[in-house]
C-alpha cells in the first residue's frame, strides 16, 4: 500500500512575549493512498494545526512532510498555493463559500486559478460535481440561501474541481445538525470508497464509524495510530 502523506518528527510551536507554547510535539503519520483516516481530539489538542501543515497551509517548526513524495515543509507561499490548488481539496468548518458568486462559480474558481481542466468543460464539470453532491438544482443560487448542510456539499464540490487525489477536512460538521453531520459523513465515505483519499479532522466521534482508521490526539502527541487501515467491509460493519 502506497504512502500518499509522511509526516515526520513534525513540530509546531508558537510564541508570544513571554513565553512558547508547543502545539504539536515530534508528530510521525503514514497516510495510504485510498485512506480514510479520523483525527479526533478536543479543542486545543493539536488536531487542525497538523492538517494544516498537512496541506501546507502553515509550516511546521521542526520536521519533514512528504505529500505525494513532493516535500512541502518549507516551499514557498507562491509555489504551495498552486500545488494545493492542483493536489489537495480543502473542506472548512465556516464553509467558505464567497458571498458575491453563485454556487456554479464558486466551484469553477479554483478550475480557472489552476488551470487543469480546459476552460472549455469547467462549467460541465462543475455542474456534475454539484450533481454528485445533489446540489444541481441550486447552481445559479447564491449561498446565502442555502442551508449549512446545503452550503457544505457546495464547499465539497469546489473540493473535488481539479480532481485532487487528496481531500482534507477540518471540522466539516462542526456547524452542523447530527442529522446533516450523518449525511455529510457518508458523502465523504462515497467520494472514498470512488478512490479519493481523505483526512477528516473532528470532535465528533461518530465520524469513526466512517473512516477505514482512526488516530487521536491530545496535547500534540498522537496516543493511538493502528498500523493498517480497515477494509471497505470492515468499515461497513462498524458504520
């Protein structure tokens, strides 16, 4: 089984005028292509700062990560935003939808600021995008009118625009109602079990009955990383 993501010895610290504060502490993480994996822990534990260094968003203090055998540790602002934009498909807890474009142009933006796919089938895409996510019928609307549940299938469309093997998630049911959570969680166990690979962080443990592995982290320091994903059918027999 290929490793996808390494993170190795990865450190983050912080400073303020008096003192550093460590926030994650000598992190080593093998992520498989075709993973699922959960990172659960509170609020504070260290959780969303390692996907951010994941996805190269921050950067580590000390350490090494290896994304599809590209070290993304220390490359430059410039350099990361194309990568990411290429490699990696992002899903917020806000959302992050842009208020001014409607759905169907919130998921070509990152088509054109990318360039992989031909300008010519963007629009297509983005529209079966929406229709995997059951978002076609709201493609001209604004995401003002949409409702959070509605707004992150959106935000998991324009995730998937430049078909990135990668998908990461940071607490994309944490604005959510149980019942959207649950539908939120089995799209991400779809668009895996159709091959991509995905990282989801959250506090809510019921997103273990999703994913094929589950690491917890408290204080920085992971506590448990169980040496193989599930298979498919394990994972079916847990959700």
């Amino acid at each position: 089984m290929r490793k996808i993501i390494t993170s190795t010895g990865v450190s983050k610290n912080y400073h303020n005028q008096e003192q550093q504060f460590s926030v994650l502490n000598d992190i080593d993480l093998n992520i498989y292509q075709g993973d699922f994996v959960s990172i659960i822990g509170k609020s504070g534990s260290g959780k969303s700062t390692l996907l951010n260094i994941l996805s190269g968003i921050d950067q580590p203090t000390n350490g090494q990560v290896l994304v599809n055998c590209t070290d993304i540790s220390h490359m430059s602002a410039n350099k990361l935003d194309v990568w990411r934009g290429k490699n990696i498909g992002l899903v917020f807890q806000f959302f992050q939808l842009i208020p001014t474009l409607t759905v169907l142009e919130n998921i070509i933006l990152p088509m054109d600021f990318c360039k992989v796919i031909p300008a010519t089938k963007r629009r297509v895409r983005a529209e079966e995008l929406l229709a995997k996510v059951g978002m076609v019928d709201k493609a001209n609307k604004f995401p003002s009118i949409l409702s959070g549940g509605e707004k992150q299938r959106v935000a998991i469309a324009r995730a998937l625009a430049n078909d990135p093997d990668i998908i990461l998630a940071d607490e994309p049911t944490g604005n959510l109602d149980s019942a959207t959570a649950k539908t939120i969680f089995k799209l991400f166990s779809q668009l895996n079990e159709q091959g991509k690979t995905v990282v989801l962080v959250s506090h809510d443990p019921d997103c273990q009955k999703y994913s094929s592995r589950t690491i917890h982290i408290v204080d920085g320091e992971i506590k448990n990383s169980p040496s193989r994903p599930l298979s498919t059918e394990e994972v079916r027999q847990h959700a």
